[in-house]
C-alpha cells in the first residue's frame, strides 16, 4: 500500500489544482478549425453559407467556453479574447495561402495545392502554428504550447508560438526542425529538415530577452545546419549550408558551407 503521506499530497493536489480545458478538446477544437480552412484535409465538406457560419460560430463558443474555465489567468474577458481570435481567422488563413504557394514553387516534387495541403508535414505544422501564434499574440496562456506541441508530435517539427515567421515560409522535408521562442524570420525563408534555431544559453536568467536568431528575407538554410545567439542575424538572399554550426551574424548575400575536407567556407 502507497503511504498515507503521499496520497495526501497527491489527493491535496487533486482539490486545490485549477480548471483548464482537456488537452483532447483543445486539440479538437483547433483540428476542426484546420479541416474547416483546408477542406483538402477531410472528406466532411461545408455545403451552404449557412451552415458554414454554424460551424464558425461552434467554433467561436467552443473557445470561449474553454477560456472560461482558465478565466483567472486571462488578461481579458472570455468573450473578448475569443471574438478577437475570430478576427485572426482570415489574415492566419491568408498567410498559409502564401506558405502553400512556397511550398508548390519551391519543391519540385510538388505538383499541386491539394498535394501540399494533404500531404506534407511542414504545412500541418505550420497551420497548427499560425493559429497557436494567433493565441500567443493575445497573451492566452498553455493553448497555444498545447498546439504545437500536438504538431510536434505529429510532424517532428517543434515551432514555439511566440517565435515571429513571415509569409512564403517553406519547410522542406521538415524532420527534426527546431525553432525558438524569440526567433525571427522574414518572408520567402526557405529550411530543411534537422535545422535549429536555436538559443546560446539556456539560463533561466534570460527568459525576458531575445535568446533566438533573425533570420531576413530570402534566406535558405540546408540539412542539419546549427543557427544560435539572440543577436545573430542571417543577412538576406544568404545561403547557410548543410551541418554548419553558426553562432555570429552574417552579411546579406552570404554563403557559408563547408568544404570536403571540412574547412569552413564562407563567401
């Protein structure tokens, strides 16, 4: 028998722990959304304007309810965050357009929309993520980790929400690609699979402050290529080769790989 000791701690735990929304309804309500946006995804397709509003307005009560039950941890009310979440909708689904489009232009062995939309990993990963993101920027607490930790999961792609990712974001393959909390990337950024974006330091001290590149515009990072630092910025149209470890900035229109021999090369 357990002694009575520790199940009074964890008895004490169960009555004094705070309400918060089931991980399986949090990951539900969010799959709903997608399916919703992405239709590619399902076979259960919306046939009327009327019914497509029913949907969205489930969607609406559905997060308000969840947010409810973690109301004291909110900086606004219930009903505010989640009608505001609504208005997200249309510019976080106008920007996975755009990660679709670089999607389809950027692989050759992509042949359509619906094959990137079905198949590919990188866009389940960064639809989960542009909503989470949408989370975060309301300052909603637990949800948006929740969802792309589900992702994760999912995919093996590891994006935090409160990291900062423009349009025309393009994950090849997508395996094992880690992106920090305070990184920033610009549009028309293009890494394959094993990248991290990662911090120098992991000391609790500098939980306030930028731990995580910059990464501008048009930039392409290769296999298994190491980026860190807060203050490290990857110049725009550079190129970051495979396996490269990099911890200081670089100018724009840079290329930095390594050679057969291992020597590294920068141009």
């Amino acid at each position: 028998m357990l002694p009575e000791s520790f199940l009074a701690e964890i008895l004490q735990k169960h009555q004094t722990s705070r309400p918060f929304p089931a991980t399986s309804e949090i990951k539900k309500l969010f799959t709903k959304i997608v399916l919703t946006l992405f239709p590619e995804q399902t076979r259960m397709h919306i046939q009327s304007p009327e019914e497509l509003k029913a949907v969205w307005e489930s969607v609406e009560n559905g997060l308000e309810s969840m947010l409810h039950a973690m109301k004291a941890d909110l900086k606004e009310s219930p009903q505010m965050l989640s009608a505001a979440f609504m208005q997200k909708i249309p510019a976080i689904y106008a920007i996975l357009l755009t990660d679709v489009e670089a999607m389809v232009n950027g692989d050759p062995a992509a042949t359509t929309d619906y094959e990137v939309i079905r198949t590919y990993p990188g866009f389940y990963a960064l639809a989960f993520y542009r909503l989470a993101h949408g989370l975060h920027e309301l300052q909603i607490p637990l949800i948006p980790r929740i969802l792309t930790e589900y992702a994760h999961s999912k995919t093996g792609i590891d994006i935090h929400p409160g990291a900062q990712i423009g349009q025309y974001f393009f994950m090849d393959h997508g395996t094992g690609i880690v992106i920090g909390e305070t990184c920033v990337i610009g549009e028309h950024v293009k890494i394959y699979q094993g990248v991290t974006l990662g911090a120098l330091s992991v000391d609790k001290k500098m939980a306030s402050t930028k731990r995580h590149p910059t990464i501008e515009n048009h930039v392409v990072i290769y296999s298994g290529a190491t980026i860190l630092g807060g203050e490290t910025v990857v110049g725009e149209h550079s190129v970051i080769g495979g396996n490269v470890w990099l911890t200081h900035s670089v100018a724009p229109n840079t290329k930095i790989y390594h050679q057969a021999n291992s020597k590294l090369i920068q141009e």
